[in-house]
C-alpha cells in the first residue's frame, strides 16, 4: 500500500505541471500590479528547486512564502541572499527566525531590490538627460503557530516603499498561511500574500501583487544512496498573471551536500533551475542558477546562512 501510494503521489507531482508545458499566454492584467519585487523569489535553495517554497521552506525563507512553516523550522538562524537578477538589477535579502514566548515563532525579512542606471529622457536623443536609480525596499514580520500536531497557521506583515528618480511611494501588505501533515512524509500547503490596499505613485494607483499558492511536498522515509530527498510542486496565481506551477527536487547526502533541480512551468522565457547547497556544523551556503531564453542572461543567487 505504501509503494503504491508512493508512485501516486509523485505521479502527481510530475503530472500537475505537465498541462502548462506548451501553452503560455500573456494574461490580460499583466501590469496591473505595482512592486513587482514582492514576487522575484528569495532564498538560492527555493530558487535551485523551481521557486517552490510554500511547502518546503524549512528555514527563514517561510517568512517570504508561508509564514505557517515557521514552527517548523528545526533551529533559529540568520541568512543573506545576494541575487544578480537580470541583467544589472540585484537583490539583497537579510532574514531570520526565532522562538519567543512559548510555542510562538517568528520571522522578519529585510529586501532590497535596485534597478540602477535608467537613462532619463524628453525626446529620442542619442544621450540621455541623466541616470537614475530605482530603489525598492521592504521589511516584513512574521508569527506561526502550531495548531495541533498537524496543523499550523501564520500571519505575516510588511512595510513596502519605492523610489524612482525623485518619486517615492509607500504602503503595506499582508500574508497569511496555513501547513497540514497528511501524512508523515506528505505536507499540503498554503498561503495568500502580498494582499492589502492600493499604492499611489505621483497620481496613480496600483493594486499590491498579491498571490495565493497551493503545494505539495512529499518527503519519503526511506534513504537512498545514504541519503533522502523531497519532491515538491507549487500551484500560483498571481493577481497579474496566469497560473503558474513550480516542481522542485532535493537530494541529501549525509545531511552535508545537496544537490538540486527545478522547472518553472507557464512562464516565456524560463524555465529550468539548478543549484546546490553545503551545509558544515552551523553554517551553510547555498547557490542556484537560472538561465533565460530571453536577451535577459542568466542569474545567479547565493544564500550564506548560520544556525543559532
């Protein structure tokens, strides 16, 4: 029964994304949303496997995708992220977690996202007038809390600002989630983020990005080759966008090297991801690349982390 339960379930995983492999089209609210750095994922080992995580984030990085996997987390820790995205824009990301009062824990995340040299003009010259910087920063707090021995829910909040040339704009956002054990090996998630009220830039209004995500991890018991792995998938929809599916494997080796492999599905320009993550006592470093089909180039991110 639970050989047969096991091709099921990673029949689903694979299967699920399959519909969306050669179908993608452009959704008629694509733009709709501003801060769309509140949807660039975090966290080299998320990113390597697909930019899963609202199942599997088993470190500070539930702050980003559920906060419900905060009690979860086996340890407090600190981790920073540097992500060269595309082309020139990069992202710093500091985030952590920790237990206080009891059966309470809590994540905060720190994000800044710039675009730097935007040529300004008036007119179609050659040179532009100037370059200016865009510089997008946020800072989130997170709370989760186990339910019962299967069930937990966070709740997570964030300030967001932005600033363009001279132009800034500033607001807030919302995350809520929930994580259920069916079965040891077998977790169901969730998580609605990034929802709250519009955001004014100069005269206009834009709705937050927000996102509701669904996902499936399964984590088998028995090892392999002296290790384990996790496979894992996440269903999103975004406000401006279509629905899109992440798949993601992890392979442990004797809980020190971890090799790792995703595919993000309905988007028009990527869709493979690799990386690998090394873990020595309390430290740990984490890398994934992402490359484009696009005239976009590749990405590299790297994850420094240590365990208190």
């Amino acid at each position: 029964m639970k050989k047969n339960l096991c091709f099921i379930i990673i029949g689903l995983l694979i299967a699920l994304p399959v519909s969306s492999v050669c179908s993608y089209s452009i959704s008629s609210t694509a733009g709709k949303s501003g801060l769309a750095f509140l949807k660039v994922g975090i966290g080299a080992r998320n990113l390597a496997m697909g930019d899963v995580g609202v199942a599997t984030a088993d470190d500070a990085t539930a702050v980003y995708y559920n906060p419900a996997l905060l009690p979860l987390v086996s340890h407090r820790g600190l981790f920073f992220s540097y992500y060269n995205y595309i082309l020139d824009v990069n992202q710093q990301y500091v985030g952590g977690n920790f237990a206080w009062l009891g059966e309470n824990y809590f994540g905060f995340g720190l994000n800044l996202f710039t675009v730097p040299n935007i040529e300004k003009r008036n007119a179609p010259t050659k040179d532009p007038i100037f370059e200016f910087d865009s510089h997008d920063f946020s800072f989130g707090l997170s709370w989760g809390r186990r339910f019962s021995s299967k069930l937990t829910m966070g709740i997570g909040f964030k300030m967001v600002y932005e600033k363009i040339d001279i132009d800034d704009l500033t607001g807030y956002a919302f995350d809520v989630g929930a994580s259920y054990g069916i079965l040891p090996s077998l977790r169901l998630a969730s998580s609605y983020k990034n929802f709250g009220p519009k955001v004014k830039f100069i005269s206009d209004k834009f709705d937050l990005p927000s996102e509701l995500r669904f996902g499936l991890a399964y984590y088998p018991q028995k090892e392999i080759l002296s290790g384990k792995w996790i496979a894992s998938v996440d269903l999103s929809k975004k406000i401006d966008s279509d629905l899109t599916e992440q798949l993601g494997f992890e392979y442990s080796y004797r809980n020190v090297f971890y090799p790792r492999l995703g595919y993000a599905f309905g988007y028009s320009d990527k869709g493979f991801s690799v990386g690998f993550g090394i873990k020595y006592r309390l430290y740990s470093f984490d890398y994934a690349y992402i490359p484009y089909s696009s005239d976009l180039g590749n990405s590299h991110h790297l994850t420094v982390g240590i365990s208190l």
